[in-house]
C-alpha cells in the first residue's frame, strides 16, 4: 500500500513514523520548544535522521482549552519552516491544520500532506485543495473546537461512530475528486475522547484498519496516558511505548510521535514480532 503525496509515493508496507514539530508556544507537551526556526529546523532534521518518514509542522496547538491563533498567526509560525524544511529533506511534510488558507500556503511552501484535525467541524474547501493540488489529506475524527471538545464525549458506541464518520468523510472527498490513494484516516484519540474513550478506540482499531483505508494513530504522550498511569507529560514514554506497539500490531499505517528515537525502535521491533506470526512454524 503507498499513500501518494503530491509527488512523493510514502510506502505503507512498513509503518511510517510521523514526527511532531509543534511551532507553538502552548501546545501541551512541547510548547515553546520549536517556535523559533532556529530550533525547529535541526529538530526536524534529528527527527528524519532518528527514522520520521513524514515531518509534521502545526502553528496552532489543538489540546483541550487552546487559544485559537488568527490565520496570519500560525502562517508566520509554519511557513518560514515548511520552506526550510522543503530544500533539505526528502521525506514529506505535512501541515497540521484546521485551515484551508493555511494549508493552501503550506502547500505551496513545500508541504504535500494536509493533516486536517477539524474533524466535524470541517471546511469541504479542505477537500477541494487537496483535490487541486494532489496533496494527500489526512481526515482526523474530532468534535467542536479545542474550547469545546471536553463535553462532547456522548457516544453510543465510539468505535462504530468514529468508524462510521471517518469512511463517509473519505467517500466525501473522493466525490470531491481527491485520489482514494490520497487519503487516510485518523481516530483523533483525546479529540472529544474521555480516557476510556481512547483506550476504547485502540481496542477496536482493527475497525478501522479493516475498512482497507491507511490509519493514522496520534497517542503521543496523551493525557489517557496519563490518567492510565498517573504520570505527567514528560513521563508518558513508556506509556506511548505500549500505545505505539498496540496500534501496529492492529493495523496502523502512520504513528504520530513525539519520541521519534525511541518510537523507530518500538514500532521495528513490533513488525519483526508479527512477520514472524506470519512465518512457517519452526
Ligand atoms: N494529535 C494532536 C495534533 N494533531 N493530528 C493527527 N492526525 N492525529 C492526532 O492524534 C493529532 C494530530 C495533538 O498533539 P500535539 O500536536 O502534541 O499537541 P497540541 O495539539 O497541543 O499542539
């Protein structure tokens, strides 16, 4: 399977790392570290060395409570980095955003993958820039707003629903022209998630790996980490570990990390671990 990025053709065979640069001042477990280039643009680079298949820029965090960031804001956060970025590494860049114009200039700056994160809240004009421009669109579950999103947790069944809403999102942007072997499907765990929520969606991620589209799975150092294990942001290693290695051996395509070392080698060694499942007895 190959998820095709304007022109660069990501293979799925092996689960791709994405690496998280956040160029934000407040995101939840980074905030403040990248927002100057001078930072951001070496991490970048460390990450692709460290095994990032897919370098993830965003201007404007997305955790529970975040201030929103004005259009012009979060252009001058990314832009500057997607540019740099775009002449010195070979593996794409996606632009982590709930803003067409925003992802209209990533792309334009280098940026090939559109990591949506507005979930129901979606703008069609994110499917149509897609569509024009070849880029692959990452279509993320989420409710509300970050200013919103901790009271819509009310779910029947969150697997199904969240199954459900995805696949009809991705046959949406298909009737919207964008390439089926440009689209991928992300659960959002924590977006409008209790903890046990999340862990739920883990659980049943064979769902939505069975749908046959490719699965994005974001749990880095996530607060249903924290609340499994009591521990704070900086302690969610393992925790994310476990979550990672879960999520591969379900199906998932793309992990999205903090961790772009230490995750290289839990998502290796889980691959290793289920090509042997698939090998004659010995
Ligand atoms: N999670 C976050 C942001 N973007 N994109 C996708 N596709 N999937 C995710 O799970 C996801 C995402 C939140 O994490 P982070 O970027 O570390 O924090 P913040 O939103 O505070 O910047």
């Amino acid at each position: 399977m190959e998820l095709v990025c304007k022109d660069h053709k990501l293979s799925l065979d092996r689960t791709v790392l994405m690496g998280v640069l956040n160029v934000t001042p407040d995101s939840f477990s980074d905030g403040g570290l990248w927002l100057d280039p001078e930072a951001a643009i070496p991490h970048a680079l460390a990450m692709v060395s460290e095994g990032a298949g897919i370098v993830d820029v965003g201007g404007e965090s997305t955790r529970p409570g975040a201030q929103p960031v004005s259009e012009e804001e979060e252009l001058q956060r990314v832009l500057p980095v997607i540019e740099a970025l775009a002449t010195e590494i070979n593996v794409p860049i996606s632009v982590d955003t709930r803003k067409p114009a925003v992802a209209a200039a990533a792309i334009e700056a280098g940026a090939s993958i559109v990591n949506d994160t507005s979930g129901e809240e979606f703008d069609p004009a994110m499917d149509e820039l897609a569509a024009r421009t070849a880029a692959a669109l990452v279509i993320m579950h989420s409710r509300g707003t970050p200013a919103t999103m901790k009271t819509l947790t009310d779910y029947d069944d969150v697997v199904r629903q969240v199954t459900s809403f995805l696949t009809t999102r991705a046959d949406e942007a298909t009737e919207a022209g964008v390439s089926t072997a440009s689209i991928a499907l992300d659960p959002g765990i924590g977006f409008a998630k209790t903890p046990e929520q999340s862990l739920r969606l883990l659980a049943g991620l064979d769902e939505l790996a069975g749908t046959g589209w490719p699965v994005v799975v974001g749990t880095s150092r996530k607060s249903f980490i924290g609340a499994t294990l009591g521990v704070p942001e900086d302690q969610r290693l393992e925790g994310t570990a476990a979550s990672v290695a879960w999520a591969v051996a379900q199906g998932a395509h793309v992990v999205r990390v903090h961790d772009v070392e230490a995750m290289t080698r839990v998502v290796r060694m889980t691959e290793a671990i289920r090509e042997a499942a698939r090998r004659p007895v010995q």
